[in-house]
C-alpha cells in the first residue's frame, strides 16, 4: 500500500494542500493517520477518495437536494460502506434523469403556449391576486417576477395591475420553467431573444448565456449543468465500484 504526503496528495489531485485539508475536517475523506512529528500519512485509499469527491464536487447543481445527495455518497464512501455509497449514486443518478425530463417537458410547455396553443381562460382582464390565485403561485412570486423584468403589466387609471391574456399566457411560460429549475435570468434570456426574433430556438435561448453577463449560475444554463452532472454520477458509479473491488470491506485509512 502506497502512502503520500499532504503535499504529494494534493499535486496528484490538482488542488492546493489546503483543499485536502479542508476535505478531511469537512469528512470527505477518513482522518488520516500521522507520524510522530505530525504529519499525515495518506494511502491510496484517500487518493481515491479525493478522485471521487472532486467528481461528485464538480458540477453545483442545487435543487431538490441533489447537492446534499451527492456529499452523503461522498461521506458514506469516506466510511468504507461501499455498497451503500453505489445504491445512493444510483439514486442520485435516477433523481438527476428526472430532472432532466422536468426541464425537457418545461420547454415543451413553453413552446406551446407561446405558439399560442395552450388553453385560455374566458377573462380578458384579472387582478394581481386574481392572476396568482389562478395560476396558483403566490403574489409574492408575481412581483418578483415583475421586479426583474420578465413582465411588463398595464395599469389602469386607479394604478392597479390588470394582467390580460398574453400576460397570463406569458405567466404560465415562466411558471413552468421555474417549476423545472431554471433561473429568472434564463427565463429572462429566453423571452428578450423571441421578441425580437419569434422563430429562435427555445432550447438554446435559454441554455446559452450571453457572453457579456457578469456572473453565470448552474441554473442560467440548466440542461447543460444537467446533462454533466449526469456524466458525473456515471462516474462515480464506476469509481465506486473500482474502490470497492481495490478495498473490499475493509479500507485501510
């Protein structure tokens, strides 16, 4: 069994010592043991170990839990439970495939109703709180949308808002896509491109960032992130599975 320094550990990952560090006080990795002056002793096991955490690591993907998923795979790995840490990987990987068909069928959603072909209601005219109640989201939600530009509603002499049909037809489009996960500023993205030009691709609207945006999050290129976090999760099945066939039950840490 091979042993590294903290140093040599963290060369071979490509991180800075201190990453390595912060990896076993986070228990991403088993404590290791030290020699009499106090440095650490790592094996291959810990470098296997920080192969996987930085795979799992890798890509933010925050909703539904999916972040705290893939660090209880990396800690339960980190304790040698080997078949347990494969069973939640397959979890994972099948919560990451749903998310990816919610995103899919999002869009699906939007491009019918913005081809006008989704259902209308009979009232040309609603209230704020008429428009939430009916579209079942809080007026909370409404006015943030509102506030970071994603709709633009009339007024009538009195200030109040009237949402009309294309507003409503615009609020389910957004509601659907933020039901799926993606950020106001895809969504946001997405609807300055078709109006100016109503033939663009859906998809790519809103996957693709502008180049000129200052700060980019996972959910401003949602399927993207998806798609790698997928990937990911592939490979952490098959580490898992090289680690369990290389430690068996019994990992030296």
């Amino acid at each position: 069994m091979n042993t590294y320094k903290t140093s040599e550990i963290a060369r071979c990952i490509g991180v800075h010592p201190n990453t390595v560090r912060l990896y076993e006080e986070l228990a991403l990795i088993p404590e290791p043991e030290r020699k009499a002056n106090g440095y650490r002793i790592f094996t291959d096991f810990h470098m296997e170990q920080m192969k996987l955490a930085r795979t799992a690591l890798q890509v933010e993907v925050l909703q539904n839990g999916l972040r705290k998923q893939s660090i209880a795979i990396i800690k339960t790995s980190a304790s040698g439970d080997f078949d347990k840490a494969i069973g939640l990987t397959k979890q994972y990987l099948q919560q990451i495939e749903n998310e990816q068909k919610n995103a899919e069928e999002a869009i699906i959603i939007a491009e019918k109703l913005l081809s006008g072909n989704g259902q209308e209601i009979d009232n040309t005219a609603l209230t704020r709180k008429e428009a939430a109640s009916y579209l079942q989201i809080t007026m909370d939600a409404l006015r943030n949308w509102e506030m970071n530009g994603l709709l633009t509603v009339k007024r009538k002499q009195n200030g109040y808002r009237i949402y009309n049909q294309e507003d409503v037809r615009r609020l389910k489009v957004i509601r659907s896509l933020r039901c799926a996960n993606y950020s106001l500023s895809a969504i946001l993205r997405m609807l300055n491109t078709l109006s100016y030009n109503p033939g663009a691709n859906i998809r790519q609207a809103i996957d693709t960032p502008k180049e000129n945006d200052d700060i980019i999050s996972v959910c401003d290129k949602l399927l993207t992130s998806l798609h790698y976090a997928e990937n990911n999760a592939q490979a952490m099945l098959s580490q898992l599975k090289k680690m369990k066939k290389q430690f068996g039950t019994n990992p030296p840490f």
